[in-house]
C-alpha cells in the first residue's frame, strides 16, 4: 500500500497545482501559435487585399475583426458600433497645362505638378528666381538663397546636390532621399519658408519612362495651407525660364549666375478631391472596482494593399500584431466569462492608417472616446514572430524589444519586468528603446500618439 501511495502521490500533487493554477497562466495558455495562425491566415489573406487605408480590403478586415469582437461578447467600443470611422482625403488632377513665354510644354515630358500642395487655379508670373541647388545649410555653408528676394515668386533649383557636398542629417536622410536635402521635398520646404510661391526642379528625368500617376496619395487633414506651386521640370523648361532658345546642358545650368529671370510663366491646375473612410475597431471589456480606468491593447491592421496584380499581405506588419490583440483578448474574454474579470476597463483596439503615418491612432488621441487622462497605459504591439537576422546572440528565439517603458512613468518597468521575471522569462532588449536612436523606432509606431498625450506606454515587437 504505501508503494502505491507513493506512486500516487506525484500525480496528486500535480493535480493539486493545476487546481491552483493562477488564472493568468490558465488562460495565458490560449493564446497558442496554432491560434494565432487561425486568425492570421484570414487577415492576411488574398481576400484582404493587403489591407490598404480606406480601401474595400481595409473595411473587410475591419469587418472581420468586429465580427471576432461580437463572438467574445466584447461590447462595442464607440457606443453602440464597434468601428470609429475617420475621413480620408485623395485628389486627383483632372487637368493640367505649363507654358513659358507662349510655349506649351507636356506632361511627363517636359513637367510634372505635385498634388499635395498646388490648388485648382490658374497660376501667372512674369518673372522666376534662379537659386542654385536651392539649399540653406549653415553647417555646409550652403546658403543659395543669400541676397534673393523671392517672396511670391517662383524658384528655380537645380536637382540633387553639388560635388562635394556632405549631407549633416542622419545617414537615412542622405542625399536625394526623401527628407534628404537633395530631394525635392526638402528644397520645397526650403523655398516655402523663404517666403517663396512654388519651386519648379530642374532634372533628368524628361520624359518620363513610365506615366505619372494624376491621383495622389491619400491623406489625413485638408490642405488649409495657401496654394505652393511644386514641381519638376525638363532642361528644355529651365531654359525657357531662364531666358534661353536653346536647351541648355547640365554643366551649364550648374554654372548659371543665382538671380531673377524675366520670362511668362502660366501654370494651370483643376484638382478634384474625393472623401474616402476608414476605421479603428474598437471591443471593449468592462472592468470591476477601477472600471473608470483604462487600459488600450492596441495593433494597426492595414498594410499596403495591391499594386496591380502584386497584393503586399501584411502577415508580419502588422497582421501578427493584429491577432495578438484578438487572441489576447479571447484569452481575457474566456477569463472573464469564469468570473475572473480585470479590475480595469480593457479596450481592444485594432487601427488603421498606420503605414500612412500613424492616422487611426493620431485621429483617437484628437477624438478620445475614453478619457486620456483616465487612460492607463497604452501596450501596443507590431510585428510578431519574426526573427531579427541581426541578432548574433543565443537568445535569438526568446527575445523581445522593449520601447517606451520608462519614459512617462516609473511603474511600468517594474510592472514590465516582474511579470516577465515571473512568467515568459523573454530577454526584454532596449535596444531601440532611446528616442534619440537613429530608427526612431519610439516615433513610428500607434503607441507613439498616446505618448505624446501623456499616457504611458510600452510598445513590443521583434
């Protein structure tokens, strides 16, 4: 008999812990690869279409996701709809036309408009102003616009940068990349704030090898802005402007003197612009003693859509994310239904806009539907599951990036870390976690508009 008690007894204390089991671990434990891989494989299906902003993709993966909210018994997070619904803005140029001095030029042969700040109107000017590689560099001692007065007028600028010339931004800013000084953005962000009315940039890149798209990029926010004239446009152009009958060469627009051009420039512009939508889905989990109190698990859900043929699914960024928030709250969910409730209101969001520049998380934290200063913490999550092939260390498979513990309270490390201590044991790695690293890893993901309203976060991702 006691043989047999003995043989038992391993059995009985094994029963005996999992009857003691913390709720948190035994609920923990549906969030599963094989659930997670559920969920994956229809949000970053073809059906989805990779899931762009205000696309018919987008609101079918909305659909999906409020779908999998009312199957939890999630309440809906926006009074009685699950879904927050924002504008979107896109134009499109239905006409265009550019002349110097009588003489019709062609598009995407000769010149190309930017949507983004040009307005429906006809634009004239009887004079342009010649500035070099339009650059204003202290550091480089680059000041191109010393001594011209070219407030109203349009600007002249040459492509690119000059020989020699070393760019002080981040080196992922270099050159002619966007936000580089080389680029055409920045040059009109340059001209704008001397005052300028538009740039025109000379390049090489007359005519166009492929046609340039007349319907521009979405975007968040009307254009209040008074009209800025940007563009590119063909040597042929330039010379035209700068007073010339012949085309001029590279080597001699480059040594051309800084100063005004007397020539008849008319511009003419009709824009349209369309109102699309989009959404943030938003389930909601009513807390006990502390239910005023909330604590947002969010993710984005779009992605990049098609292009032509070509779908970009989204499964890593941020479709994993995505069904982290939805198993997590399955597991939340199923704790719940067992009397094991969270003493804080969670609310589960998922947003869009993410990859267009933070726009469902920015358009909640300026239209709150829970108070900010009510609102806890922020834990976002962004990519899930996929190795970082830069890691060189033995913890390649157990290993977590860690941002933003630290920087609006003294808690959440704490918090962060005996949790962890406790149950996933992961390597949590700072690794990007300073702001002033040079991915500004902090800036770019959804948690990054709570931050900046003063709620803490703590964003994962690996």
């Amino acid at each position: 008999m006691r043989k047999i008690l003995l043989a038992i007894l391993p059995f009985a204390a094994t029963v005996a812990i999992a009857q003691k089991e913390e709720p948190n671990v035994r609920f923990g434990n549906l969030i599963t690869a094989q659930a997670l891989k559920e969920k994956l494989t229809v949000i970053a299906s073809a059906e989805m279409e990779g899931r762009e902003t205000a696309t018919p993709g987008q609101k079918k993966a909305a659909a999906y996701i409020e779908e999998q909210f009312k199957r939890m018994g999630l309440k809906p997070g926006n009074g009685d709809s699950y879904q927050q619904y924002y504008p979107v803005y896109q134009d499109e140029l239905v006409g265009k036309s550019l002349s110097v001095n009588g003489k019709q030029f062609e598009w995407d042969k000769d010149f190309n408009l930017s949507l983004s700040t040009i307005l429906s109107g006809k634009y004239n000017y009887n004079n342009t102003v010649f500035v070099g590689y339009g650059l204003d560099d202290a550091a480089n001692k680059m000041a191109d616009y010393d001594g011209l007065d070219v407030k109203g007028k349009i600007v002249i600028a040459l492509d690119g940068l000059p020989d020699g010339y070393k760019p002080t931004t981040p080196a992922i800013q270099g050159g002619r990349g966007f936000g580089g000084p080389g680029s055409v953005n920045a040059k009109a962000l340059t001209a704008r704030s001397k005052g300028a009315a538009g740039i025109l940039v000379v390049t090489k890149d007359f005519p166009k090898a492929m046609p340039t798209a007349t319907k521009g990029n979405m975007y968040l926010q009307k254009n209040t802005n008074p009209a800025f004239v940007s563009g590119t446009i063909s040597e042929e152009v330039a010379s035209a402007l700068l007073g010339r009958t012949f085309k001029m060469s590279s080597a001699q627009l480059k040594e051309t003197n800084k100063g005004n051009y007397i020539a008849e420039l008319k511009i003419n512009a009709e824009k349209n612009t369309e109102e699309l939508q989009s959404s943030n889905v938003l389930g909601v989990l009513e807390g006990t003693d502390k239910k005023d109190e909330y604590v947002f698990l969010t993710g984005h859900y779009d992605h990049l859509g098609k292009r032509g043929d070509v779908i970009w699914y989204g499964a890593d960024d941020d479709g994993s994310g995505t069904t982290s928030v939805l198993q997590m709250a399955e597991a939340f969910t199923a704790a719940a239904k067992k009397g094991h409730k969270p003493r804080r209101t969670i609310v589960f969001m998922t947003v869009s806009g993410e990859e267009k520049g933070l726009w469902g998380s920015q358009y909640y934290s300026e239209h709150p539907i829970f108070p900010l200063d009510k609102t806890s913490v922020d834990l976002n999550t962004d990519m899930v599951g996929r190795i970082d092939t830069e890691r060189k260390t033995a913890d390649t498979n157990n290993y977590v990036y860690v941002i933003g513990h630290d920087k609006l309270s003294s808690d959440l490390p704490v918090i962060n870390e005996g949790v962890n201590n406790k149950y996933t044991k992961l390597t949590l790695d700072y690794k990007y976690d300073d702001p002033k690293d040079v991915n500004r890893i902090y800036f770019r993901s959804d948690h990054y508009n709570f931050a900046r309203k003063g709620v803490p976060i703590l964003f994962f991702y690996d």
